[in-house]
C-alpha cells in the first residue's frame, strides 16, 4: 500500500474540535507545568489531561482496536520548551513504527515533508550535522488533519519545514508498534489516505 504518497491518513470516524485541544492543554499546563521535562517530547499519561482528551484517547483506541505503546507530547511553548532547530533533521523515528496525531497548536504552514530513502546515505549519520538538506527533494508535502486524528507513516524519511523559531508546535501523539500500512490494511473504510 504505501506508495509515495501513502505517509499519512485521517480517522474519518472521529472528528477533533482544535478549541477544546487548546484548552486541554492549557489545563494541562496551569497544573503540570513546574514537573514537565524541559523537553520536547515528553511521555505522558493521558489522565493528566481533561474529559475531552482522554475520551478522544479511548476512542480512537476503541476504533483502530489497538492501545498506544506511550503517549508523547511533542512541546515547542516558549514557556516549557522552544528549540525547534531539530526539527529540520530528516530522519525516521526509531522508537515507534507509527503514530496518530492530535495537533492541538501548530502553524499549519509548518508542513511535513517526506523523503524517499537514498540507499549510500544513513540518515543517522547524516542527522549529526543539523544545517545539512536532504539531498533529494520531498517526495510529499502534507499537513496534519484538525478534523481528524492523523496516522503519520514515521518510518518513511521526513522532517519539518519551520518557518518560525517562536511559533508554538504542541502535538498529543498516541505511539504504536504497528506499520502504517498495517494499521490501514486492518480496516481500510475507518480512513482517508491524505
């Protein structure tokens, strides 16, 4: 299935109200600020945060059939974390072979860009020096869904194009152990390949 393009698909049976993510996460922080890992990805627990959350967490759960091996917050918030240069590094995540989205503050401009592999190069080596582009374009240009959770192909090569070192970026990520592919070939009509 996943051809070029195939990085990324929207959970059409669950729609996501952006608002109430936002207010989530303000939530979240006025109570859990001062204990956050000044980090950019920080393992939570998905009770940390309000009803609307953890209700979306359990159904998009209910609905792909499969329980999340962590739950990340990705936070670029000038008032927990903001150093968004690493974002440009092309790499495969290495932890995780997929993940569903939940973009809750991002400048939709910020786009993902995906990248086909270059059998001579090793990404991980390549990924030391952070200034260095990829030397092919993108294969894919995309953006994540704010109607649906995203499933996000994360071990096809992609980075982030930042536009802005302030912006914030704050992402809930539900990780799995399962493929892309696998996830959709599970069943096909709960998505809409983007």
């Amino acid at each position: 299935m996943s051809q070029k393009f195939d990085n990324l698909a929207e959970l059409i049976s669950i729609q996501i109200d952006s608002d109430k993510l936002s207010e989530s996460y303000e939530h979240f922080l006025a109570k859990h600020k001062n204990s956050i890992k000044q980090e950019f990805r920080i393992v939570v627990e998905p009770n940390l945060f309000d009803e609307y959350v953890v209700n979306t967490i359990e159904s998009i759960c209910a609905q792909i059939n499969q329980k999340p091996k962590n739950y990340i917050l990705q936070v670029f918030d000038k008032r927990v974390y903001n150093e968004k240069t690493f974002l440009n590094v092309v790499h495969k995540d290495i932890d995780r072979k997929s993940c569903i989205t939940l973009p809750i503050l991002y400048n939709p401009m910020e786009s993902i860009l995906f990248f086909k592999d270059i059998p001579e190069i090793d990404p991980k080596e390549y990924r030391k020096n952070i200034d260095q582009p990829w030397p092919e374009k993108p294969i894919q240009v995309a953006r994540y869904s704010t109607n649906h959770p995203t499933l996000l192909n994360v071990q096809r090569l992609h980075n982030v194009r930042v536009l802005d070192k302030i912006s914030p970026r704050i992402l809930l990520q539900l990780s799995f152990d399962i493929g892309f592919d696998d996830l959709i070939k599970q069943n096909p009509s709960l998505w809409r390949i983007m």
